[in-house]
C-alpha cells in the first residue's frame, strides 16, 4: 500500500498552484535567508542574493497565476457558481 502525506498531494503539477506554492516558501524562507547571509561575510557574492530575491518574486508570481487559472477553470465548469 501506498501512502502519501497530505502536503505532497498536487506535487505532480510542477506548474500547479501547490508546487509553486512550495518553491516560493523554499525559496523565500531558506534560499534567500541564506544567500543574505553569504552576501554579508563576502560581499562580491551580493548577486547571489539579488537573483534569490527575483526568483522568489517570480515564484510568487507565478503562484498567483495558477490560482487565478484554477479558478478560472473551476468557475467554467461548475455551471452554479456565484458570477
């Protein structure tokens, strides 16, 4: 039997709302904290922490496109939604 945890259901969708959602956490919670930090023991690594920034605005981004088609495309096919 196979058993998946219940945050790593919707995975499968790279460019679905809850991986991306994931990577903009990652991103936003571990990579750029890291590369600030880097950035100030050694200056010269300050794009590092820029391009981590742009990334994790990206993923933002992104995110909120898919939500925005997600709902989009559960609005067209449930013919009872609310306009």
């Amino acid at each position: 039997m196979f058993v998946i945890c219940r945050f790593m259901v919707g995975l499968d969708d790279v460019n679905g709302y809850v991986a991306l959602n994931m990577q903009e956490g990652f991103v936003t919670h571990f990579i750029v904290p890291l590369w600030e930090t880097v950035s100030r023991i050694l200056p010269e690594m300050k794009h590092f922490a820029a391009n981590a920034i742009m990334n994790a605005q990206r993923y933002s981004d992104r995110k909120e496109a898919a939500l925005a088609a997600k709902n989009a495309k559960d609005k067209a096919e449930d013919p009872n939604a609310a306009p």
